[in-house]
C-alpha cells in the first residue's frame, strides 16, 4: 500500500501492514510508524494474519484504535503537509544558496535543523 495506505489513516479507519523488502510494501508500515501505530505493523505474512484475525474479532480494540488514531493525525508530522512544504523549500533555500557562493553540491540532511521534524510552518 503506498497512497491508499495514507488515505484510509486520514480516513480514521486503522490498518494492518507486514514490513516487507521493497519500498512499496514499507511505506503503509512508515506511515503507521511515524504516527506511533507501530503495534500494527507484523515483520511476515502468518504474524499480519494474527494481527487482522486478532483485530477482527475484538471489537472494543478496534474502537480504541479507532480512537487512538482520530487523536493522533492531527498532530501527525508525516500528514502535516504545510510543514513539510516548507521543509522542501528550506532543502531547496539551502541548495540554491551553495549554488550561489560556488559551492559544489553537497547532501543536505534534512533530519538536521533547520529541517528536523520539517520544520512547523508556523515558525
């Protein structure tokens, strides 16, 4: 899962995911992670099927994530896509001026500040 992963969070409905070796079976597993839902992410196939038969038949559990993951999103960095705007256009600021003195191109760690957690926009 990759965009539908990201639109059934946003939608309030939790999910399972099993962490697989490619970057398309990851991102639903790093969109569960990165808003603190990891408890839903199985490392294989026999322990997702757990997880979702597990999920399935407890209904109050599934209330609870319901609920845990309605209080999460707001705040969740990964679906704050205003902050992470402006920590493209800082990533992009900070190349654009080793440009401008001659530098030759070099990594910008994003996870470094001035664009650790992307920055708030409000700052």
């Amino acid at each position: 899962a990759r965009a539908t992963a990201a639109d059934v969070l946003r939608a309030g409905v939790p999910m399972v995911t099993r962490l697989g070796p490619d970057f398309a079976s990851r991102v639903a597993a790093s969109l569960l992670v990165g808003i603190g839902l990891d408890a839903l992410v199985a490392d294989d196939i026999p322990a997702c099927t757990e997880l979702a038969t597990g999920l399935a038949s407890d209904r109050d559990r599934r209330e609870t994530l319901r609920a845990d993951l309605a209080r999460r999103i707001p705040d969740a960095p990964i679906f704050d896509t205003t902050s992470l705007a402006r920590g493209i256009e800082r990533a992009c600021e900070a190349i654009w001026a080793r440009h401008g003195a001659g530098e030759k191109p070099a990594p910008i760690d994003l996870a470094e500040p001035p664009f650790a957690r992307w920055a708030r926009a409000d700052q």
